[in-house]
C-alpha cells in the first residue's frame, strides 16, 4: 500500500479507536480488531482481522497470512 494510504488508513484506525466496543471497530464497515503486544500465537494460518501493534514489534510466525495490518 503506499505510504498516503497507509497514512490515511491508519488515521481512520486512531479515529476509531476510543469507539472499540467487543474488539470491534466501524470504519466503513465493522471490523474485528486484534491488538498485538508481540506474543500472539494465532490458531489459523489465514487472518482476516485488523491487527494493530501500537508500541511493539510484531512479527507473524511464520506460516501465518494476516491480510489487514496497521502498524503504528
């Protein structure tokens, strides 16, 4: 993705963010968030949710597809 959109991706993400409700956020449509602290270990290889690491380095094990990221 290039970097504006990137920008204005995550700008919509930080909007969003205080409104989290049940790890769900609205953007243009709700959307699963999980939140990355760098331990996660995920249980199927294909994720579909927004993963947002906010002061830590995430780094996917490998074999794991995660197709929303936001890296902040």
């Amino acid at each position: 993705m290039p970097d504006i959109l990137e920008k204005a991706f995550s700008a919509l993400v930080e909007k969003a963010l205080p409104e989290m409700k049940n790890g769900t956020i609205m953007l243009s449509r709700q959307e699963k968030v999980l939140e990355a602290d760098g331990n996660q270990e995920f249980a199927q290889p294909d994720i579909e949710d927004l993963v947002i690491a906010r002061n830590t380095i995430f780094c996917p094990q490998q074999g794991i597809y995660i197709s929303k990221r936001n890296l902040q």
